[in-house]
C-alpha cells in the first residue's frame, strides 16, 4: 500500500472540469508540470509526490483532505497495468493541483477484499477500482455494508449496480455506433464473427440488437476459437451460409488481422470491415495494411495523445491505453469535491448527474444501472493511421 498526494501549490485550490475547452486547458496549461532536461533513462529518480512506505495500522486521519483509495494491482502478472493507473492518477492530482484529495495505493494482487477491507479501515470514503470484475465483485459487499461507492475499471456489465459503477469501455456501446455509422452510410446487410466465451455472447446480442435498431439484417453469426485455423473455418462457414455489406469482427485487431485475408478470398471482397473498442488498446493496428478501411468505435484519443506524451517525459515510458480511466476517474473525484465536505461520506447521487462528466476519453455519464455512457467516435484505418470519420458527440442532452 502506498500513499499519493500532490505537492503543495502556491496557490490553493483545484479546477472544476466540466466542459471539453476546460480539459483542453488543463492539458495544454499543465504541461509546465513535466520537468524539463535529461531523456527519462538518464535523469535521477524524481519525488514528484509523497510516496510513504507501506502504512501500518492507525494511519493517522487527514482532516483538510478526502481520502481515497486507488484499489489496482501492484504485483503479479497485471502489475503492468496497475501501476500505469497508478501513475496516472497521480498526474491527474498533479495536472489539477488538487490539494482536496488524497490518494493511497492497496494492492489487489494480494486478495481484493483483504485490499478493501484495509482501505475502509483506514478511513477512505471513494474506492476507484479495482480492474477485473472478480475483484470488483468481491469488493462490492464490503464496500456497501461501509457505504462506500465503487467505480470500477472493468468492462463486465454484470457487475455493476448497488454502488458498484463502471468505468470500462462497454463492447455493446461500441458495436451500437459503428452499426449506426454504416447503416447511415447505406449498409444494410450485416455478418458477425464471434469469439466463444462471455465476451462473444454479449458482443452477439449487441449486434443483433444494433442491426435491428439500425433498420438492416443480419445474414448470419459465426463463432470461433482463438486459433488461425478456427477464425478462417468460420470465416468459410460464413460464406456457404450468407452474403453481407459490412463484416463486424468482434475480437482483437490481431485477430481481424487473420480473418480479414480470408474474408476477401472468400466472397467478401467489398465488405467494410468493422471492429470493436478493443481495436483502440492496438497501438499499431493503424499501420496493419490488412485493416485499411476499416471501421471501429471507441473513446475519443484527442486528449489522450496530449496525455501519453506528459506521461512518457514523466515516467519514461509509454502508458498503457486503461490508464486513462484512472486519470479520468480522478477528474471525477476532484470536481465532486467542491461540494464534498471532508470528514463527510461521498455524495453518491452526484454520480448519477444527468450531465456528466468530461475527461481523456470524452463525455461520459453514469446510468441507472451504474454503467458509464459514453459518447464514442468511428475511426478509420486509412494509410497507416487511424481518421476520425464520425466524431464523438460532445455531450448528452
């Protein structure tokens, strides 16, 4: 467990994020924030933050400040991510020169609820996190019977609700949009590639409801496992059984990247081809000559190529895309607690502001049920880049 705070400004205060020209500024204006001087690998190691070791029991209370905890893991086969998180919200304090909110790290790696269970105990009123839905689902309970909201970084609908609220990137979303975006670019007859598993069912009854919505058809659904010889049998299974305008792929880039050859030798010489969110954590899948055409809906990347630039002088290394959900809940944090008295519990109904919230991945609202909405753009793959071809709304009416 570590403990993140922002140094002590000058001039106390914090900014309020409610608009996208207000985050514009705030990444444009903050960039003084990043040191200037030796490439990362040469220059010493920096204390940007407080970083206390690990904090025994009584960890003293903080009366001018709310305190939260970042629930992530810091070890083990996703410590990657974790700590890109991890850093993150310690940037988006440093960018907003918050001195409301204090951040203390709880390893999820070592048993998520031993992490919320020590995270309560120490006195925090806001959990953000944890990242995978097992965790998020053993955390729930003990954070209810404390009162005390989650909002989660996984994508698994299923776990939300009951103050649990999510955060991740939702595929249903994604394939709604980019459906709309070909049916209003006159595509009518649509076919689905599928992986087998959780992931694939929800993309499935996504897509059929997104195509019925849209006023097309879907000609047929295949599904297939992980393998090259699977994706291409389904790909052959799809040919026999239909003909289609638009192709979704509702996997990865790579593996899209595998299908695609074998769609065009079988039949689908002109299909467009449509992807998922998940095409967006591909850092190269603009430059992937199999995808040009293409089209995926995901968060927008305007602002989050500010950040990953502030992020790389920082921390010497590129961020891993999740990591703005982390940065974004943090600007979440620190505009409610303009009106969060410290000492008090998180103002949970604020969550659910029809409006929303600004952050790197655009617009975003909570509904009803504790998923984000968002407001999502189509990319295409065209000439070793990725087009915005659609942009995201700017917000919700």
């Amino acid at each position: 467990m570590a403990e993140v705070r922002a140094e002590p400004q000058t001039k106390r205060g914090w900014m309020r994020i409610g608009t996208a020209a207000t985050l514009a500024l705030l990444m444009s204006g903050c960039a003084t924030l990043v040191p200037r001087g030796p490439a990362p690998s040469e220059r010493p190691p920096e204390r940007p933050v407080d970083r206390p070791g690990p904090i025994g029991p009584g960890i003293p209370q903080d009366s001018e400040r709310h305190r939260v905890a970042l629930l992530v893991p810091m070890s083990g086969q996703n410590a990657g991510v974790g700590q890109s998180i991890a850093n993150a919200t310690m940037l988006a304090l440093l960018d907003t020169k918050s001195e409301r909110i204090r951040i203390t790290n709880y390893d999820t790696a070592q048993g998520a609820a031993a992490a919320a269970n020590r995270a309560i105990a120490d006195g925090n009123q806001l959990i953000l996190g944890p990242l995978l839905a097992e965790d998020a689902r053993a955390v729930g309970p003990i954070a209810r019977r404390a009162d005390v909201p989650v909002i989660s970084f996984s994508n698994d609908s299923s776990v939300a609700g009951n103050g649990i609220y999510l955060l991740g990137y939702q595929p249903d979303q994604s394939i709604e949009r980019v459906v709309a975006h070909a049916a209003r670019a006159g595509m009518r007859s649509f076919a689905g590639l599928v992986p087998r598993g959780v992931y694939g069912d929800r993309a499935s009854a996504a897509f059929l409801g997104a195509v019925k919505q849209a006023g097309g058809q879907v000609t047929g659904i295949q599904t297939f496992d992980r393998s090259n010889a699977s994706i291409t049998s389904a790909v052959a299974r799809l040919k026999s059984s239909s003909s289609y305008q638009a192709l979704l792929i509702a996997d990865s880039a790579g593996t899209a990247t595998i299908a695609v050859p074998a769609v065009r030798r079988a039949g689908g010489a002109n299909a467009k081809i449509l992807g998922t969110e998940l095409w967006n954590t591909d850092s190269s899948v603009g430059g992937n000559a199999a995808l040009n055409g293409a089209w995926f809906a995901s968060v927008p990347n305007g602002f989050y190529r500010q950040y990953a630039t502030k992020y790389r002088a920082r921390f010497g290394r590129a961020p891993f895309r999740l990591s703005s959900m982390g940065y974004d809940s943090v600007l979440l944090t620190v505009r409610i607690a303009q009106d969060w008295r410290v000492g008090t519990t998180f103002p949970q109904s604020r969550l659910r502001a029809s409006d929303g919230f600004v952050g790197l991945d655009g617009a975003f609202r909570f509904g009803r049920n504790g998923i984000a909405e968002r407001a999502l753009e189509v990319h295409e793959i065209r000439g070793g880049s990725t087009v915005t071809v659609s942009p995201a709304p700017r917000g919700f009416e």
